[in-house]
C-alpha cells in the first residue's frame, strides 16, 4: 500500500494563534507556562487536522517556537557564549535571547544571531555559530518530548530532523578560520544519540533532511555525505533522506547510494529527474515523490501527478510514497475560512489543509483506483485545470501588447551613474554620511484599529484618509526632531510592502487568513497572482506628496521592486517569472514616473528578494540574474538623471550576484550589514561597487538599542571597504516592527553617530 506523509506543517496555526502568544510573552503579558499551552494546543490540532486529512505519517519535529534551525542548534549545544546560561541548561529565555538579542539587563547587551534566508524561500533561519573548537552537546528536549506528545494522543509519528551536513552547511565559521567539515566527525555521534532515544520511543521511522543535496556540492562535502550516512547506517530506525527545492542533478547518483531505507525528492521542481530515479534507486528503498507543490497555492493537477506516480508504482510498489514537494510550512494553513474570494478563484487554491487531503487523495488512487471517491476527485480536478485554463479573467490582450513593444533603451538610465550623482549632489544639498531610514515607521495600535474599521464600514474614506495623514504628519515630525537629513513618510497606510501595491494592481487576487511566517513572530500574507498585470491609477504619489509639503527636507517616495513583489506573492505557473516580473516592472514605472512629475526628487524601489530569486544551481543563476536586473532596470529608468533612485536589500549574500546588483544600477543601495559586523560590505569592496551605499547600521528585528559608539564603530569598518563620500547611514530595514520609544532611541544615537563621522572622518 502507497503511504502517504508529510514533511511539515505550517506552525503559526489558522489565527496565528503562535505569533499572538509569542508576542504576548515577549511583552510579558503571557508566561512560559501559557506559551507552552498554546504551543501544545496548536500541535494537537495540527496533527488532528493531518490525520482528518488522510496523512498516514505525521510529522513531529516540525513545530519551533521561532526557527527549526535555532532549534537544532538547542539541541546540540550549539549556543554562542554571549548566550550561554550561567546555569546550565537552556531555557526559551536563551533561544528568544538567540533570536532576538538582549538588553543590557542580560549577557551585556549580546546582539541576535545572524538571520538569513532559508534556501530560496522568503523564510528566514537563524545562522548557527560555530568554533573551531565547538563541543556538541544534547541540550534540548523538545523533540523527544513532542514525540510522546503525538503519541500519547494515538498518532503514528514521523520525526524530522535536519541532515548533519545541511546543518553544518548553513552555519558559519566564528573566530579563528578552520573548515567547518571538520566538526561532522564530532556531530555523527549526537545524532546517533538522537536516533538512539527515538528508537526507545517505539518509532520506525525518521525524516532526515538533506536539502542541500540539490546545490552545486563541492567535492569533499559530497565525499562527506558518503562517510556520515555509512556511520549512520547502523543506528536504529528506518531512516528517510528528504531532499526538496530542486533536482538532485549531479548528485542523483549519491543521494540513490545512500545507505539509508528511502529518499524523498521533489518532483514539482524537477520532473525531469523522475525517469533516472526510477532506474536508479534500488527498488527495496522506498521512493518519496513530492507532486504536491508546498511553495505554491493553487490545486494539484491530480491527473498528472498520478501519471508520474503510476510511472514510479511499476517499478516501487508499495515502497512508494507519496507527499507534499517539501514541508508546507510555505503554505497558509486552510483554505475553508476564506469567504471573500469568488467562488471561481477559490475553487483553483488549496492551502495546507486542501494539500493533505490531495496528497491522501494520491495515495488512494495508487491503492484503489477505482474507488468511486477517486474518480469522482481526478473529475473534479481535471474540470477545476481547464476551467482556470480557459477562464477569460487571465489574459489581457493590452498588457501583452505593451510588453511587446518594451527596447532595450527603456531599460537605461539617459546618463552613466558618475555623471548623475554629480547633478544629485547638487540638487539635494545633502551633508557627508546623509542619514535616512528603509521607509516604514511603527505600525502601532492606532494605525491598525482605523485600518481595520476603514475595511469594516466604521470609518469613511475621508476619516480614515485624515487619520493616515495624522500619522504621517507625526512621523516627519520626529524624524525633524531627531536631525534625520532625508525623511520618509512612514507608510502608515501600508499593511504590506507587497500586499498594498499588489491590492492597487490589476491581475491580483488577495486572502482573508493566508498568512505564512517569515521569521519568529513575523508572517505575511503573499497576494495572489492569477492574471496579467498592470497599474489602474498611482497608488502613491498623493501619500507622497502630502508628506512632501509637510517639510523642507527632502522626502523620499517609497516603492517596491517588481522581483519583489513577483517573489513575495504567489505567482501563476502557467506563464515565467519573467514576464510577470516585466509586467510588474511597467506597472512599478509608471509609479516611478508620476512620483518624478510630483517633485519628488528620491525615490525608493525595494527589491528585498533579488538574491532571494537567486536559483539553487548556478547554471540556472545568469537567465534569472539578466531578467531581474532588466526588471529593475525597466521600472527605474525612466526618469531625469537629477532624480536619484535608491534600492534596499535585506539579509542576503552579495558576493556571487554583486556584478548584477551593480548592473541594476541603482543611485544608491542600502543593505543589512549590522548582524554579519559588516562582513557583508567585503563584497563591495572586493568588486569596487561604484555606486553609493547605505550599511545598515543596527538590526531592527532585535528591540535593543544600539549605542552611538557601536554605530561608529560599525561605520568605521564600513570606511576602511567604502570611500567616505559614498555612504550613508541607516537601520538595516524597515521600523514597522518596533514601538515608538526604541526606534527613536535608536535613531537618536544613529543621528549622533552620524555627526562624529562628519567630524572624524568626512
């Protein structure tokens, strides 16, 4: 019989019941004791939901109360010494210590561990942080004890845990250099443990995941895969090897020899792969095939997913398995409380909930074809693909024809960026190390209470429109009491850098309750792109303006990039990234144009994701690299060389794609620098980026302030990589997240460290 199982679960619940209560904690309005109810509470409906669904195995290992690569770290000892307790164990205090930083009541002010982007997902781990003579430890019970947990309440588990080499791949080397390879030998025996105390639990199997299998592997971390699973091989359990994200390539023939009972892989991103595996994994392993796409919302087209697991069920029989494409903890939970979207548009989405039951779906058509609920479903689902296929809400002859008609001179600024700055310079009269923000300020109760009456019928549109502009007028209020040189207006209109501009966009569809995390507490609700897009009327400029007329300074005009908002929606698949990030970028141009005739003089366009797009094997990299920088490119050029654009990108590795960022041409960039101590600047450095530069200064996600001096010291780094007269200062992101207090705490000392580098170093 074909099992179906699933590799994760979104954890945050349908009312993100675990960002409330860990946010509630955090203010001390929740202990510890109520925080592990609610973890527990949403775990057991979870598992329920799973399980009512048709799951055979459940997951357990998939929940954490902030990141599951934090929590591998826990579970290893792999704890900084800035965060090490004084008595022994970790606590949650220590894992929320390691997520967000401390203040100076605790371990001296110690700053957050270093946030990134997991794989090319918009979710964001926390970096491990290892020593060259890092000790592993089990110091972390939680998956032990949500085991029992699943199993007391009677259901059949599956724990997952992250691979040794992914684990170790994803960390980064601290202190003095040494080859991060050289701690698997001291990391094997942990997981032997761990598979050890498993086994006593009365489990058969376990999800190990490997995702970095489907990278471009150096030599010796291939070699590495060899030598750990042969010393793994002995250890009790069933073991699963799950690889997701992208074709096993190269490394097919490794991941197949594994001495391992099964290997999962991702047929959604890689079909293709299919026909070699089948020939290629021994038929006494079981092969997993992920046809349910876990990253994306629409339904499963049923009938050729069961195509390719018939093709797998001649050779695998019963050893076939059938699951989501990777965890979907990338998916909105469920589908079923959404009741503002049309009953067409609704019928072509499945969230996590719908997800389970197609994969359970699969399984019985492999098991019992001719069940009558089987043929019913394929019926459905074949009559639910044709009729988004053939719908007339899609297409649009208009937006077509305009893309067609795009050259390559609508991509290039009139004036090379040396000759621009020059007049920018001029215009903006702007003082050496000119201080500035990412664009958003704290999105406060206040905001939130009249944007929610607004959509609920109790506020006019005048009313709410006044309240906005009260907001605004208190947040260029401050940034002139503070000293800030080029202000903002704070976006307190905005619920989302994507979701605002894409509920202005024709071809996007929008959810009640899809929302995903991104880091922690942080979850967004990605807009939905079904159609061809394009741009009705501004849906900026008179924000933008008002703020404008309430100062003298210069205020920027506040944007997102097309990559971005192609990357942090859900996006159609019946036509490339490409046109629909092209599409975008004509819609974001024409915003771009009509901020320029209102007198705005810098504009910012935010591509947070650009790396992010970035594919996982580097023989796909330049098609994407030459596609988003000309997207960029297309959005941004159409104004006067005086106008100055300005880009932002967030926690991402720059040095492979750093000739692009440059190719994008933007007048100046502004980057997290302030969790990687201003490493990430050596890319610039090393390639002579000629544009100008903003290195965020501290790290918003983290609610301690900095001090003046540690902005200094940051900057003075940044000069020894960067000329003087080509940096700015700013935090690493937008403020939204933070209160009032500490942001203008925090930006008091950046505006203070601002002006002792005019002093020092101008």
């Amino acid at each position: 019989m074909a099992v179906s199982h699933s590799l994760g679960f979104p954890r945050i619940g349908r009312d993100r019941e675990l960002k409330k209560a860990l946010e509630a904690h955090w203010r001390g309005e929740l202990d510890e004791a109520g925080l592990r109810v609610v973890g527990r509470q949403l775990r057991a409906a979870h598992w329920q939901l799973q399980k009512d669904a048709g799951i055979d195995l459940l997951p357990v290992g998939d929940f954490a109360w902030y990141d599951q690569v934090l929590t591998h770290s826990l579970t290893f000892g792999v704890i900084p010494q800035r965060f090490r307790p004084d008595a022994g164990q970790p606590t949650l205090d220590t894992l929320f210590g390691m997520a967000r930083g401390v203040s100076k009541s605790c371990c001296g002010g110690a700053h957050a561990q270093e946030m990134t982007k997991w794989f090319d997902t918009n979710y964001h781990y926390l970096v491990p942080e290892f020593s060259a003579d890092q000790r592993f430890q089990l110091s972390w019970e939680q998956l032990f004890e949500e085991v029992a947990e699943a199993q007391a309440l009677g259901h059949k588990v599956k724990p997952v845990v992250i691979g040794p080499l992914t684990y170790l791949w994803l960390g980064k080397a601290k202190g003095d250099e040494f080859d991060k390879l050289d701690l698997l030998e001291r990391l094997l025996p942990l997981y032997g443990e761990i598979l050890g105390r498993l086994a006593t639990l009365d489990v058969q199997w376990v999800q190990i995941d490997e995702p970095i299998l489907g990278l471009d592997l150096p030599q010796d971390w291939k070699n590495a895969f060899e030598r750990a699973y042969h010393l793994l091989q002995h250890a009790p359990l069933k073991k699963l090897v799950a690889t997701y994200f992208s074709g096993l390539e190269d490394n097919l023939g490794l991941a197949v020899g594994l001495p391992v009972d099964g290997l999962h892989v991702d047929w959604v991103r890689a079909p293709e792969q299919l026909p070699l595996l089948i020939d290629r994994l021994p038929s006494y392993k079981v092969l997993s095939l992920g046809v349910v796409n876990g990253r994306n919302v629409w339904r499963c087209d049923l009938d050729a997913a069961l195509q390719a697991l018939k093709q797998a069920q001649v050779r695998f029989g019963d050893n076939l398995w059938v699951a989501g494409s990777c965890s979907l903890l990338h998916s909105p939970v469920d589908l079923q409380p959404e009741d503002a979207l049309d009953t067409e548009l609704k019928g072509w989405l499945s969230f996590a909930v719908q997800k389970c039951s197609e994969i359970s779906l699969l399984g019985k058509a492999l098991n019992d074809p001719e069940s009558a609920e089987v043929k019913a479903a394929l019926a459905e689902s074949a009559q639910v693909q044709l009729s988004r296929k053939q719908s007339k809400r899609i297409h649009k002859p208009e937006v077509q024809a305009r893309l067609s008609a795009v050259t390559a001179a609508d991509s290039q600024r009139k004036s090379a960026f040396v000759e621009r700055i020059d007049l920018q310079r001029e215009r903006l009269q702007l003082p050496a190390f000119p201080t500035t923000t990412i664009g958003s300020f704290p999105q406060t109760a206040s905001i939130r209470l009249a944007r929610q009456s607004f959509k609920q019928g109790k506020l006019s549109g005048a009313e709410y429109t006044e309240a906005m502009f009260s907001e605004i007028r208190h947040a260029v209020q401050v940034q002139e009491d503070l000293g800030l040189d080029v202000l903002v207006h704070g976006e307190a209109e905005r619920n989302d850098m994507v979701e605002y501009f894409a509920e202005q966009l024709d071809g996007y569809a929008f959810t009640r309750f899809g929302w995903v995390q991104s880091y922690g507490s942080r979850c967004v609700k990605p807009a939905v792109i079904f159609g061809d897009l394009s741009r009705p009327k501004a849906m900026t400029v008179e924000w933008i303006r008002y703020a404008q007329g309430l100062t003298s300074k210069v205020m920027k005009g506040m944007l997102t990039g097309p990559v971005t908002m192609l990357m942090w929606s859900f996006p159609r698949e019946d036509v490339s990234p490409e046109v629909q990030a092209r599409q975008l970028a004509l819609a974001i141009r024409d915003e771009v144009v009509d901020l320029e005739r209102a007198g705005i003089k810098i504009i910012q366009i935010d591509e947070a994701a650009f790396r992010e797009g970035l594919p996982l094997r580097k023989a796909a990299w330049q098609d994407y690299l030459d596609w988003a920088t000309e997207a960029f490119r297309l959005c941004a050029s159409g104004v006067q060389d005086q106008t100055q654009i300005h880009t932002h990108m967030c926690y991402s590795e720059f040095n492979d794609v750093i000739e692009s960022i440059a190719a994008m041409d933007a007048d100046v960039i502004t980057i997290e620098t302030s969790r990687s101590d201003m490493e990430l600047l050596d890319a610039f450095e090393a390639f002579d980026y000629p544009n100008d530069i903003g290195p965020g200064v501290y790290d918003i996600h983290s609610p301690r302030v900095p001090e003046t001096a540690e902005i200094i010291k940051l900057m003075t780094k940044a000069v020894q990589r960067i000329p003087a007269e080509r940096l700015w200062i700013n935090p690493d992101c937008g403020l939204k997240t933070r209160g009032w207090a500490e942001t203008e705490a925090a930006l008091v000392n950046m505006v203070a460290a601002a002006r002792q580098l005019r002093t020092q170093l101008a």
